[in-house]
C-alpha cells in the first residue's frame, strides 16, 4: 500500500521549473473577489511557490459586491496587458457572478487554469498546449506510481467543471470502463466497490472510507472541506489508523495529496504557456 506524498511530487515538478527558462517580465495575475478562507489558504500557497521561483505574483483584490462587467472589465485590462504571462480568478466566486461570462474574457495564452471557453473547447479537442491542472495531476500520479489503466473500471465522484468533468472527458479513451457519480448518487457506497480506482472531487467531508471499497483499489482524493474546528477533511477519510487502509493499493491523504500537486501543476502551465509565445 502506497500513501501517494503529494508534497513530494509537488517539490519535484518545481526544481524541474527552476531548471527552465525564467518567464522574464511575465506576471502572473490573481483576481480574488471578496473573502473565504479556504480561498486564501490557496492564494497564500500560490503564493509562496511563485516567490520560491522568483515569479512576479500579483494579486488584486475585489470586493464582493462588485458587477459582473466590472469584474470582467478589471480581468480583461490585466490579460490585455504586455507583460501578463498568465490569469487566475480564484474561484469560487459570489453568487451574484455569472462564473462563466467573467472567465471567457480570459486570453486563450494565458488561461494557465484552462477554464474559459476557448481553452476548454481546445482542451475537449485534444487541442491546448496545457491540461487543466486537475487533469494534470491525476496524470501525474499515474505516472509516478507507474500505473497501467487501460483496464481500468475507474469511478468519478463529482461532476463540477474544475475535477470531476474534465478529468472524466480526459479518462474516456484511456481506460475500460468510466462511470461518474455524485455524491446524492444512491448506494454510492455499495457501488465503489466495483471499481479499481476512484476519483473524487466533491468536497463532502469523509463521503467514503477504505472498508467501501474493493481490495487493491486506488484513490485519489481532490475533495477539500473545513469543519467548525479548523481541521481539514478529504472525499475520502484518509485520517483513520493506517491499518485500515493495509487492503488498498494506494491513496492520497487530505491535506497534503492532491492539493501541492494541483498547485505545482498550476506553475507548469504558466512555464508551459510563457515558451508557447517564445
């Protein structure tokens, strides 16, 4: 059994970047509407990472009650910008925001998230230079565990745009069965015994623990929740005695899985997107 170190592989992915040309006077722009906590918990990570390979991070700070075409009109002056190697709007954003409309003014160049249209449409088509970071970071554990998936039965937990959708589109082709759920599906439990490998990305604190699943099974866990103590919590309980979880083949704790990956992944994309325009 496998406990996939996420801070591991995350360290690897940026002493590679180090080692690659520099995206010299590129910044990389990150629009954060209003507070969250878990926002800024991911902010402050980008963060640190972009000062640890001497990026020029800037961060611009909206307040919630801004309208959708100010907000638009904001991004779209920041990405028009010269010297702007890349775009993030940390989602999610205020109700009242029509998601959508603000992330298509994103430039198809610099949309290191993959989240407006044109990336997504080009993404959908085997197309874009860069997979969204999610994508990128179920590859990347595959990879790294030397996983052979092509006879896979592979469960997703989730259908939201920024886990479960595209990393489902990306699994069609690559494994022998795929079949999505939620978490509302009923007999989820019952049913991921099915599968050799699942793939969650709810948010729904402990949605499923080891004794769920089948024997060998993996998981990769994307879900991320905060109860009223502070403490975080995965999709999958990856908090119980390690003997529980002896029947696995491997999976990913919450925090310190999927999370530093997802981030240095992030990273890459801007890397990526700064030597398509050299």
């Amino acid at each position: 059994m496998v406990i996939v170190d996420g801070k591991k592989i995350a360290k690897e992915i940026i002493e590679n970047l180090k080692k690659l040309p520099k995206p010299e006077k590129n910044f990389l722009g990150v629009f954060v509407v209003g507070f969250n906590q878990i926002t800024e918990n991911f902010v402050n990570k980008k963060k640190k990472i972009a000062e640890e390979l001497k990026i020029d991070f800037r961060i611009y700070r909206l307040p919630e009650t801004i309208k959708n075409d100010e907000l638009r009109k904001e991004i779209l002056k920041t990405a028009k910008h010269k010297t702007c190697g890349g775009v993030i709007v940390q989602l999610p954003l205020p109700k009242h925001i029509n998601k959508n409309y603000v992330l298509n003014v994103i430039p198809r160049e610099k949309d290191i998230d993959v989240l407006g249209e044109r990336a997504l449409g080009a993404f959908y088509n085997n197309r874009n230079p860069i997979l969204p970071p999610a994508v990128g970071v179920v590859e990347e554990i595959i990879k790294h565990l030397k996983l052979d998936i092509k006879n896979f039965r592979v469960a997703v937990i989730g259908r939201g745009f920024l886990v479960g959708r595209p990393i489902s589109l990306w699994l069609l082709d690559k494994v022998n069965e795929l079949s999505i759920f939620n978490s509302q599906t009923k007999n989820l439990k019952e049913k991921l015994k099915n599968f050799n490998l699942i793939i969650s990305g709810v948010g729904k604190a402990n949605l499923f623990g080891p004794n769920d699943l089948k024997e060998n099974a993996g998981i990769i866990d994307f879900g991320y929740s905060i109860d009223k103590e502070g403490k975080i919590h995965g999709d999958f309980n990856s908090q119980l005695p390690i003997a529980n979880y002896q029947s696995l083949s491997f999976y990913t704790k919450t925090p310190g899985g999927t999370g530093p990956i997802l981030i240095a992944k992030l990273f890459e994309n801007f890397y990526k997107l700064y030597e398509q325009r050299l």
